[in-house]
C-alpha cells in the first residue's frame, strides 16, 4: 500500500486538530502516533507530576512550586505518553485494524510501517532520557523503573479484564515522580497518592472504553469497560471515592491546608458530576466525560498551588 497518500487522511477519532489542518504531510503519521492531535492523554499523565511537587513543595514550606521541575515535568509528559502511544500501536496494530474508532490510525492503515513507528518510539524514549536525567540520580532510577509497566501495558487487554489497572500504574508513575525529584526519596504521601491516583486513572478509562465496548466484545479484547457493563456507575463511585481519599489524606499528610482541600472539594465535585451523567451506551458522552478529567485535574493542581504560595505550614517532618 502507498503509505504518501495515507497521510492526508484523517484518524477517524481525531478530526478538525492542527495537525489535520496545517502540519506537513510527511509528518502527520508520527504527530498521531505521538497524540500530538489529541494532547488530553498529556494533560492527564502529567497531573500526578504536578500534584506530587506542589505536594513535595508545601511539605518543605517552600512558597514557589519548584518552576523547573514543573516544566521539565511537562515536556517529559508529552514527549513519553507520545512513546508510549507508540508502542501501544505496534503491539496492538492488528487490534486497531478491527476496531472502527482505531483502524484509521497510522500503522493499521498502512501510513506507516511498525519499523518506522519502532525506530520513532525509540527517538521518543531517548528525548525523554535527555529530560529524565536532569533529576536527582533517585528520581532517575524511579523513572526508568517505570518502563517495564509502560512495555507490559499493551498485553494487559489480552489476559486480563483490568488492563486500566495497569493504566493505572504507569499513568500515575508521576505521583512518585514529583515527589523523588525534590526529595531523592519516596515517602507514604507519595504512595498514597499514587494510589489515589491509580484509582482516579481505573475510573476515567473505564469511561473512555465504553467507546469500544461493542468492538472489544467481539474481538475477544477486555476492559473494564466490559467487566462493570451496566454497572459502572456503582464502579465509578467506588473507584472515584478512592481517589478523593487517598489523594485527600496525602495531601495531608504533607502539610496542606484550606486551599488544598477546596481544591480536593472541586476535584470530588468534578468527580460526581461525572458519575451523575455518564451514559455508557452513548460514545461522544463517554469521550467528552473522559477529557473532562484534565479539568478536574486542574482544579486540584490550583488548589494545591495557592496552597504553596499563601505559605501553607508544612510537613516539616519529611525533611
């Protein structure tokens, strides 16, 4: 198949982005299969980031967020959710060819080759080194660490129906991140807010696998979208209370205050409403409730962040 033409046409879930509408054509594969067309996936692996260095920053009563480490964090998460995106198409190249929503991305359609995706995901991955590495040697190690869950999570689907747990863990590597960098450790804030984490990230993607249910049901992939079926609401408020706990008491735990929980209390709220309109039988509902989180991701992160500069008192004892 000409792969040239391929990369005029539009991936069927992502149409209208700057990428359709003004990137070169030679380059638009490779902008999709980093997600440069949908930055959402971005938005959410970089959360945790942010919540755990303004959490590492109030429990050492700073009174600005660390700004590098906050940049750093951010290009780090566009630049490995791109690898990562990556990976997951070539492993799963021959799933996506059989799903309506997916067939239309680069590799089934034959935009390009999986070598070509492979040699792309590696230029990715060692981009990331580059920013990896301007952390402490601790911070360093947790982040290589993380790798083996992002090069396990494409199989998750095929053996098991909680593949957003694994999501999960390597959605949520931030949370563990944040805190490593300033610190050069881990400490129970950061493990509880990973989990916490872990629990927001099962519930968003359970949502947006509702997307894909039909399809997954007949080629033999699981989710949890098809574990909870019509039961997810009752799963999303399990699973959506978690988070608003654990994220709650590491919170604080490292020495937040007012602005932190009002920031939580809008995050919950978020959370709710979310729950209260979900219709698993309706796809666009499904898709708009799932980017919603970068909202209510945010209204945590400001929370947190006037948190720090009004000069919250501080867990001075994680120091």
């Amino acid at each position: 198949m000409s792969r040239t033409p391929g990369a005029f046409q539009p991936v069927a879930d992502s149409t209208g982005n700057w990428v359709d509408r003004i990137a070169p054509g030679f380059t638009r594969p490779y902008l999709r299969l980093a997600r440069l067309d949908r930055p959402i996936g971005s938005w959410l692996l970089l959360m945790p980031c942010l919540w755990s260095t303004l959490m590492a920053a109030v429990a050492e009563g700073r009174r600005w967020p660390y700004p590098f480490f906050l940049i750093l964090f951010s290009i780090g998460a566009v630049v490995m959710r791109g690898a990562g995106c990556t990976w997951n198409d070539i492993i799963d190249r021959d799933i996506d060819a059989n799903v309506a929503r997916t067939r239309s991305r680069p590799i089934p359609s034959g935009q390009v080759s999986a070598k070509q995706a492979f040699i792309f995901a590696i230029a990715l991955s060692l981009t990331g080194f580059l920013i990896l590495i301007q952390f402490n040697w601790f911070a360093i190690a947790t982040g290589i660490a993380s790798l083996l869950i992002v090069a396990l999570y494409p199989f998750a689907k095929r053996v098991t129906f909680w593949p957003q747990f694994v999501l999960g863990l390597a959605f949520s590597w931030g949370a563990l991140m944040g805190w490593a960098a300033v610190f050069g450790r881990l400490d129970p804030v950061a493990f509880l807010l990973y989990a916490g984490s872990i629990a927001w990230v099962i519930g968003y993607d359970t949502i947006y696998a509702h997307q894909d249910r039909s399809d997954d049901e007949l080629i033999g992939v699981r989710s949890t979208a098809r574990l909870f079926g019509l039961e997810t609401k009752p799963a999303l408020i399990l699973l959506y209370s978690a988070a608003v706990f654990l994220i709650g008491v590491a919170g604080l735990l490292s020495g937040g205050g007012l602005f932190m929980l009002a920031g939580l209390a809008a995050f919950a709220t978020h959370l709710a409403w979310q729950i209260f309109r979900i219709d698993v039988h309706d796809s666009s509902l499904c898709l708009a409730l799932f980017r919603s989180n970068r909202d209510a991701g945010l209204l945590l992160f400001a929370g947190l962040l006037i948190d720090v500069i009004a000069g919250s008192p501080g867990a001075f004892f994680w120091r």
